[in-house]
C-alpha cells in the first residue's frame, strides 16, 4: 500500500511539472497549425508591428538589444524574457521611454501583479507604443498631398511559473495594433522564454522563442491573412565573477536563421564566388564564410558594480555594427553603454548608442518598488 502510495505522489509531482510545457507545446503546434508555413525574413514579414517589436528597456538596451537573463530590479525585464519574473517583484511599477533614430519615439510601462509570497505563479501587464509624428504624403510623381502619422501599439500579458528551485519558464501574450495614415493593422503575439540559474556558480542561461506574431488583418484586407511572420530564437548565457564586480553575457541570437549576410553580386569582397575574368576566380573560404555568419549572430554584454548604488553596462551587437556601417562612416555603431542608479524603492536607468548616418539612440527609465 505504501508503495502504491509513493507511486502515485511521484507520478502527481511528474505531472505538475511536465503540465506547463504540454500546455506550451499544444499552443504553439495551434500556432503552426492554423497559420500555415513561416514567412521569410526577405518577404518583409516584420513590417507589420516592426516598431513595438523592440524594447524601450535601458538594460535591454545595453546588454546588445535582445533579452536579458537576470535583472530582476525591474518589471520591464518580463516584457524582453518572461521568464524574469519573480514573485519578488510584487506591485512594482516601470515607465521606460526610448527616443530613436529618424525622430521615432516609443514608450513602454509595465506592472507587476501582487501574488501571495508562497505562490510560484507570478504574472505582469504592460504596454509598448510607438509613434513617428507628422510626415509629409506624396502621391506616386512624388508631389506632395499633405501629412500622415504612422503609430503602432501592443497590450502585454507575461506570466512565469517557478516549477523547479533552478528552473522557471515564461509565456507572453500580445495583442497589436498598428496605424498608417489611414490604413490599419491588428494581430496577435506569443513569446516562449526557459531560464535555468545556478546560485552557487552565480550562473544563469536562457532560451527564448520571441515574435510568434499572428496578422489578423493587415493594412489592405486580404493581403496577408492569417499568418506567422518570422520567429526570433536566441540562447543565452550569463556568469558573475566570484572576485570582481563584474558580470559578463554572451548570446547567440536569430538561430532559427543561419545565414544573416548580404551578399553583394557585384563586390568581389562578399560574393563567395565572382569571376574576375575567363581564367581567374575569387572564392572564399569555407570557414570564413562559417566564421562571419556565426560572428553575425554574436551578442556580448557586461555590467560593472561601481559601489552599492551605481552600475555601468555595455555591450555589442555584430549584426547591428554590420547593418549600420558604411565604409565612408563606420562610427561606434554596434557598440552600446549605459548607467543605472539604484536604491531601495527607486531605480533608474540610462542608455544610449550611435547609429552613424541615421543618429543616435537613447533611452531612459524609472522603476518604483513600494514594498
């Protein structure tokens, strides 16, 4: 009887483990199943919802653009990685405003939903927008009809599930919404986070599934229909060191896409094969083209303790320092630093990073703890 009884507690315990990621795994294969094949990056999938897609979070920021692994000190982690919440962050509240280049604005607030402290449940609200201001219309001869504004938005649903004292995982849910001059889209969103941390090596990795972004209706009806544009898969991985006040980050981003190159046709320096003339051909190696695109996927970051309540952060992005260089102005592009100011109840934070020809990026946001 006993044994029966055993039995039946491990296979229960099994259960309520296995039971966030049967629910996971059903919702996604819905996903897949419903909208058909993926659209390509080339297809220009992303120009629906492209502007709310991108975090208004400093941190975010700083560590390379892409989802942090810990921070936990604001409720704006949870919109980038889901997997960041924490019952610890019960009824905190975060504002974040990002001014970009090309006179784009976007802003991002985010709440913590109080949860009882026993409870390994803890979800979190938020919302992104955006917006470009007036813009000049012009008819198809280029002759100038007036102004428009282009402006998108998103509601932002995150909630995390702590089932093991080293492993949480965390779903989000996002509706969009989008406004160009008189044309209008919506949609749907979903967001896969799993985060492992190891207390005593001060280590922690992550896997996220970003940008499971469902078009519902897109600017001209019947154009794109119910679809699945591109997915973001990154992996992650971060360490603080046991001597130095220092932590390091290093991630690998867009791996759901190996290939992340332009190849120029008529420039010999990035076509892997062009013919010089009837006898001699330039080729590139196998392994650097491997190197190169493994090195377009590369994000690392790092965060120095400068005393109890200031920290400075950076961090570099290849694939951003290769979009935005151009060989006349190559710039500080793909580089990014940044400051947070920290204390008990009030938290606040700063980053900022050129873009060469386009300008630059800054963002700034406050964080209010009450408890």
């Amino acid at each position: 009887m006993e044994g029966n009884q055993l039995k039946i507690q491990s296979m229960n315990r099994l259960q309520g483990a296995w039971s966030p990621w049967i629910g996971m795994i059903a919702l996604f294969a819905l996903l897949v199943v419903t909208t058909g094949q993926p659209l390509g990056a080339q297809t220009g999938g992303r120009q629906v919802f492209g502007m709310v897609l991108h975090s208004s979070d400093p941190m975010t920021l700083s560590q390379g653009g892409f989802a942090p692994v810990w921070g936990t000190q604001s409720p704006l982690r949870s919109l980038s990685n889901p997997a960041l919440l924490e019952s610890g962050l019960g009824r905190s509240y975060a504002a974040a405003w990002v001014q970009r280049s090309a006179g784009l604005g976007q802003g991002e607030v985010a709440w913590v939903v109080p949860t009882p402290q026993e409870s390994r449940w803890t979800m979190a609200w938020g919302a992104r927008f955006s917006g470009t201001g007036s813009m000049a219309r012009t008819n198809p001869f280029g002759q100038m009809e007036g102004e428009h504004r282009a402006s998108e938005g998103a509601l932002i649903y995150s909630l995390a599930h702590r089932f093991s004292p080293r492993w949480n995982w965390g779903v989000q849910g996002r509706l969009y919404s989008s406004q160009l001059g008189g044309y209008a889209a919506w949609g749907g969103g979903l967001g896969l986070a799993l985060r492992y941390e190891d207390p005593e090596q001060r280590r922690a990795y992550a896997l996220l599934m970003d940008d499971l972004t469902l078009v519902f209706r897109d600017y001209l009806p019947g154009s794109l229909g119910q679809r699945l544009v591109p997915r973001r898969v990154s992996l992650i991985t971060t360490q603080a060191l046991a001597h130095l006040p220092l932590r390091w980050t290093l991630g690998l981003q867009h791996l759901e896409n190996w290939s992340l190159r332009y190849q120029d046709p008529n420039d010999p320096f990035q076509n892997r094969v062009f013919s010089l003339n009837d006898s001699d051909t330039l080729r590139e190696s196998a392994l650097s083209a491997v190197s190169q695109e493994l090195f377009l996927h590369l994000v690392l970051g790092a965060e120095i303790n400068l005393g109890k309540y200031l920290r400075f952060r950076t961090g570099y992005q290849a694939l951003s320092r290769a979009e935005w260089s151009f060989p006349e102005r190559t710039g500080g592009s793909g580089f990014r630093w940044g400051l947070a100011l920290e204390t008990k109840r009030i938290r606040m934070e700063f980053t900022t990073f050129p873009q060469t020809l386009a300008g630059r990026t800054s963002a700034f946001s406050l964080t209010f703890v009450p408890h």
